[in-house]
C-alpha cells in the first residue's frame, strides 16, 4: 500500500529532471542504493523464486539477447548515424515529462521485483 504512491512520487520528481543531469544521476544512485540495500539485507518478506523457468518463459529471453546484441555491435561501431545505439533512439521519446516519469516508474517496479525475490 505504501510502496506504490512512493513509487508514483519518486517518478514525478525524477522525471522532473533533465536525462543525465546531476540531479536525475544523484536521485537513481539514491534511490538503487537504497533498493539495492533492501535487496541484500534481511529486512523484506521474500517471495519464494520459482525453480527453473518454463519453456515460454525462456522465449523472453530472446529479444532481450537479441537487443544486447544490437546495442554492442553498435557500440563497437561507435554511435554514428548510421549505427546507433538504443540509448540514442529513445532520447526524442525521453525529451518528454510523461515519458521520462513513466519509465522512472518501470524501472522502480521492476527493480523492486528483483528486490522481492
């Protein structure tokens, strides 16, 4: 119940800030720290991990593979217009609030999955 407006809050406030600015580094330092914190101390209920992945599961390992991929071989090319990295695609998109806090969000929830397990 409290997790959740904490969250909402912290995305507004981030996605406030500029990409890359001092702010927007010190908040997710700040707020990963104090996640990453949570995630190895003994102070959370876990939910129990499941033992091995399914089949379809797995098949979601796929497009994240296939985007690291991506991403690497552009990075060895250098970012350049015709090789682009991921990160430089998804600028126009985070030049917006909504978008930036949105994602500030996922990133949250996501992070406090992991946190959870």
């Amino acid at each position: 119940m409290v997790v959740v407006p904490v969250f909402v809050l912290v995305s507004l406030v981030g996605g406030a800030f500029p990409s890359f600015s001092l702010p927007a580094n010190l908040l997710v330092l700040g707020v990963g720290g104090t996640l990453f914190w949570l995630g190895l101390s003994s102070r959370l209920p876990r939910r129990l991990a499941p033992r091995r992945l399914s089949g379809s599961a797995a098949w979601w390992l796929v497009p994240v593979f296939a985007l690291a991929l991506v991403e690497l071989v552009n990075f060895a090319y250098g970012s350049t217009y015709a090789h682009p990295t991921l990160s430089l695609l998804a600028d126009p998109v985070l030049d917006g609030y909504l978008a930036r806090a949105a994602l500030y969000f996922g990133w949250l929830t996501g992070f406090w999955a992991l946190v959870r397990r």
